[in-house]
C-alpha cells in the first residue's frame, strides 16, 4: 500500500477533488481557507522560487473540515526527493501549518523532518495568504540542508541489535511516539526482515524506514500525525 490511503475516518482525494469541497461561512473573527484555495496558493507561493511539484496528494476528513497533503518537489537527496506536508482545518481545531519532508524513491515511503509548523496565527479575517505561505515556504527551505545531513547520519549510524529493541519498545510500549500501539510488531518485523536491499544494513536510516512503511497502513490522518512526529523521536534517540 503506497502513498496516502483512503478508508474509515478520511478520504484520500487529487488536486481536482478538493475543488467540490465547500468552506463554512466566515465569522467575525474566523475566516475559512478554502483546501483548493490553500492548494493553488501554495502552488503558486513555490512556483515563485521556481520550486517544481512533481507529485501532490491530498487527504480529507469525512466531514471536509481537515486537510493533510503533501506536495513532492523536483529538488532531490541521495535516494529521496524534498517534499512540503501541508496541513488545514477549518473547525478552528488546527492551524494552518507546513512541515518538510522527504519521498524514498525506492520504496515511495513518506517521512517528515518535525512536526507542522503554524504559518499564521489564526484564521483571522484580516491575513494575507499568500504571504503567510511565503514566510512558511523560506522556513522550509532552510531545513533542506539540516534535513539531508539527518540522513547522511543516519545511514551512517550503526544500531546494535538491543538499541533497535529499545527504541521501538520506547516508541510504542512506553508511548514515547504518538502512534498506535499496535504498529510496534510490524515495525519489529519491517526492520528486522527488512524488504528492500537498501535497508538491510543495521542503521537508524533502515529503522526509520521500517516505522515508515508500518505507518503507511494506517488512515491517511493518523499516518500524517503519526509520521510527523517520528523525526524528533528518532533524533532524540541517537
């Protein structure tokens, strides 16, 4: 199962299919973003720097009120393509955030460096945003380096087999990682009967790769939520 998948608690949609989507009527104080709006924004915000998306995806809550999307871009790593998360909601329960990421090419797993990153401070009726997209855009770029020399360490970074252990029973039996509980076999299995001949040497690259491919069985929301916060876990571990 690749990418974003679409099943019990959201809906995984294309670019075209956040446009039937409709936005609640704005408030005094709370101005709805529309998804394809915030979509073509950003789009456009990136276009500016002459940043290319070459692949988008989109997933939606049943109600339409919340969005995650990650955006793929033309920029590459060793082994991996730079990519933006996007996230949005509009029952005042999120706000609007970006978070950078990256795409494995050998096995389309979806990683982000940290957790969404508040681009504004509310949904008032007053922000630009567009330039609130421009601010969250040059954040993100200024994490590129930092993110690719987090990979240059971590394939370099031998576990001993115990270490491993110890940092999924960290993840999921002590609850250090917001994710289900459920995933720490399947990521147990992933690292230690690994699929993919690149992630066969013992590193915390291949154990990050393992908690990603788990993750990617999960609903698209709790994926996006999940995986966001497997990158500060992990630094904090090594």
């Amino acid at each position: 199962m690749e990418g974003l998948l679409a099943h019990c608690d959201s809906e995984k949609l294309t670019r075209e299919g956040l446009a039937v989507i409709p936005a609640p009527e704005a408030t005094a104080t709370f101005q709805p973003i529309p998804h394809l709006v915030l979509v073509n924004s950003l789009l456009e915000t990136l276009s500016f720097r002459r940043i290319s998306v070459v692949k988008d995806e989109y997933a939606v809550s049943k109600d339409g009120m919340k969005l995650f999307g990650v955006m793929d871009l033309e920029t590459q790593i060793e082994g991996c393509r730079f990519s933006l998360g996007i996230r949005n909601a509009n029952d005042k329960s999120m706000r609007l955030a970006l978070t950078v990421g990256y795409r494995v090419f050998v096995c389309d797993n979806m990683a982000f460096n940290g957790d969404f990153t508040p681009v504004l401070a509310k949904h008032s009726k007053h922000f630009n945003l567009l330039d609130a997209l421009a601010i969250g855009v040059d954040r993100m770029q200024r994490n590129f380096e930092p993110m690719r020399l987090q990979i240059e360490k971590w394939k370099e970074l031998q576990l001993p087999e115990t270490y491993a252990k110890l940092v999924i029973y960290r993840a999921f039996i002590e609850g250090d990682l917001d994710a289900p509980k459920h995933m720490a076999r399947r990521v147990h299995e992933l690292y230690f009967e690994p699929q993919y001949p690149e992630f066969a040497p013992r590193t915390m690259w291949s154990l990050s790769n393992a908690f990603t491919s788990a993750f990617k069985e999960l609903d698209p929301i709790p994926q996006f939520k999940a995986t966001a916060k497997l990158g500060e876990f992990l630094t904090a571990m090594n």
